[in-house]
C-alpha cells in the first residue's frame, strides 16, 4: 500500500511511467485529490523538459 497516495487513487497512480511513480513517493508528500496527483505530474514533467533543454546551464 501506497503510504502518500490516497488509496481511491492508486489505479490512477499505477497508470503513470515509473519514473514518475518515483518521483512522486520520494516527495513523501500526502496526495488526497486527482487534482493534487495531476499537479505533482505536471511539475515533474515540467522540471524534466527544463533539465532536457540545451540552454540549461548557460
């Protein structure tokens, strides 16, 4: 059982690519609503696309 994700949405959890499950149980933050999930994605993904870009680091 998922300690930080709200048990209603762990089917919705288990759909998303395992690096995004990682990142998601290493914040250790509580994640109650789908809303919360989704917004945890987008930034990670977010933080992903900036780490990816050339320009980083200039």
């Amino acid at each position: 059982m998922l300690k930080n994700i709200n048990p209603q949405l762990q089917v919705y959890f288990e759909c998303l690519p395992i690096h995004i499950k990682n990142h998601i149980l290493e914040l250790k933050r509580p994640i109650n609503s789908l809303n919360e999930l989704l917004s945890c994605v987008e930034l990670i993904e977010k933080q992903e696309k900036r780490w990816d870009d050339p320009q980083h680091g200039r």
